[in-house]
C-alpha cells in the first residue's frame, strides 16, 4: 500500500481552497472514495478517464485499485499535488492541464476506458451529453459520475416522472442508467447546499436507424415547452408532426408522457431518407 501523507495536509501545503468558479467541492472521506472506485469493477490494468481531479482524493482510490488513470485538470494550483501522486504510483498516472470541455478525450486512450469522476457541478451535464453523442459504440466502457443529486434524478427518471426529461431520454436511449449511491452534502469540503449521487452508466446497443442529433433536436423542442401539447412544441421540427402520426402518438399529449422508446422511434422516422419528389 504506497503512503501518501493526508489529503488535507496536502491541500493546506498547496493552498488549495475549493474554487466557486471551477465548481469544486472537495472529498476527503477515503473509504467514500474507494466505494466509488469500485463502482464499476475490477479496475486493475483498466484505463480510466478522471475529470476535475483536483487535488486528487478520488484518484489515490483510483490508483489504490490498480486503475491507469488519465486525469484532465483545468485548475494549475491542482498540478503539483497530482504530480506527487505520479510519483508514489510510476506509470499509473497521466495529468492533462486544460479544460475537458475542449480535450479530445477518445484520442488520449488506446482501448476503452472508463470515465470515473467528481464532476465540477458547473460542467457536468454538458460532458455527459457529449460523452453520449456520437458514434456507438461508445469509446468509453463505462461512466460514473457524481452529479447534483436533482441532476442524478433526472438522468435516471422514467415517463411521467417529474425529473423525466431531455437528460432522461439522452442517457436511456442507447445505455442503461442507475444511482449508485447516494452522498450527503456533508461529504464535501466545502459542502453544497444540495446533496448529491453517484450514476453508473453502461452502453447498450444503439437502435437502428437514429441519429443522436435528430433526438437531440427533438427532445430539445419537446422539454423545452414541455408544458405544451407536442402539437405546439415539436412544430418548429421539420417532419415532427408527420413523425408522430406515423407512429401513432396523438399531437395533444405533452413530452413527459412519451417513453424513451416513444422518441426513439420518432426520432427514426424523422431522420429517415425522404424520398425523391416526382
């Protein structure tokens, strides 16, 4: 087991007060931290993806269990206390200074990792969304991720649930998604003024026939008026109103009411290739 000295002497050594700006709450909790690292499995020899390590408590989990990790820091007062790390686990650790909002991620690994991370609360979704678009299979293993715990909700919610929404449907129509734990605000240093939870997200077969954008599009328009009837919120998306007659959803309902599934198939018909006028 390699020492390392503790977290919080590390961070008063370095003077690493949690950023506002950055979206930072640190974890100091090392047995948290391990069950986090677990969450997906065996790590060992795995190549994992880690986002806004900060002064690096997940990661000395991540390390523990034998992961490679690959961490993108933006905050460069967070490098020195990294580099003490990849110094205790040769070879096991790679730091990126930058933002994960412009990295290429996929290109910075040779198979398929898993992303395991701390979210910053002020990029996370956006991440996600991305992390989910694209071609499939995806090229990560495995996704988990600590949000907000309304943001949690929302990714995990079922139809006519009151989290159910964009994210829900973003995430479940091509992986499956589940809380894996719950972490109260007093967790964090400094705490938030919300709880939080841990989502573990695993590919599954893409549907045939859907283009992420056209979904992107349609869920956009959809949940963003949600309280309109389809008729009146998807209008503005060309053939989203033929779309749903076609698959037999009636233009008065409103978007929490339709399934995953429901959207998979409008999105098909939507994207599918017009034919040629005459």
């Amino acid at each position: 087991m390699t020492s390392l000295p503790p977290l919080r002497e590390v961070i008063a050594r370095y003077g690493l007060n949690a950023s506002k700006a950055l979206g930072q709450n640190f974890l100091f909790d090392g047995q948290l931290l391990a069950r986090i690292a677990a969450v997906p499995g065996n790590l060992r020899g795995e190549e994992v993806l880690e986002v806004g390590p900060g002064p690096g408590g997940l990661t000395r989990a991540l390390l523990a269990a034998g992961a490679r990790v690959t961490a993108i820091e933006r905050d460069r007062r967070c490098i020195p206390a990294l580099a003490e790390l990849s110094e205790a686990y040769p070879g096991q650790l790679t730091v990126i200074e930058g933002d994960a909002l412009a990295v290429d991620a996929p290109s910075l690994f040779t198979g398929r990792p898993h992303i395991v991370s701390n979210l910053p609360y002020n990029v996370g979704t956006a991440l996600l969304v991305g992390w989910l678009s694209g071609a499939w299979e995806p090229w990560w293993q495995s996704c988990t991720l600590m949000f907000q715990k309304e943001v949690a909700e929302r990714i995990v919610a079922r139809t006519n649930d009151d989290h159910y929404g964009r994210l829900a449907v973003l995430a479940q129509w091509r992986s499956a998604a589940r809380i894996a734990m719950p972490v109260h605000r007093s967790a964090f240093t400094p705490p938030p003024k919300v709880m939080s939870a841990v989502v573990h997200i695993t590919p599954l077969p893409a549907p045939d026939g859907v283009d992420f954008s056209v979904l992107e599009r349609l869920t956009g328009a959809a949940f963003g008026q949600r309280r309109k009837m389809l008729r009146q919120s998807v209008k503005g998306v060309a053939g989203a109103l033929e779309g749903l007659e076609a698959i037999g959803v009636d233009t008065t309902r409103r978007a929490e009411t339709l399934s995953v599934e429901d959207f998979v198939n409008l999105a098909r018909v939507v994207g599918a290739p017009k034919p040629p006028s005459p």
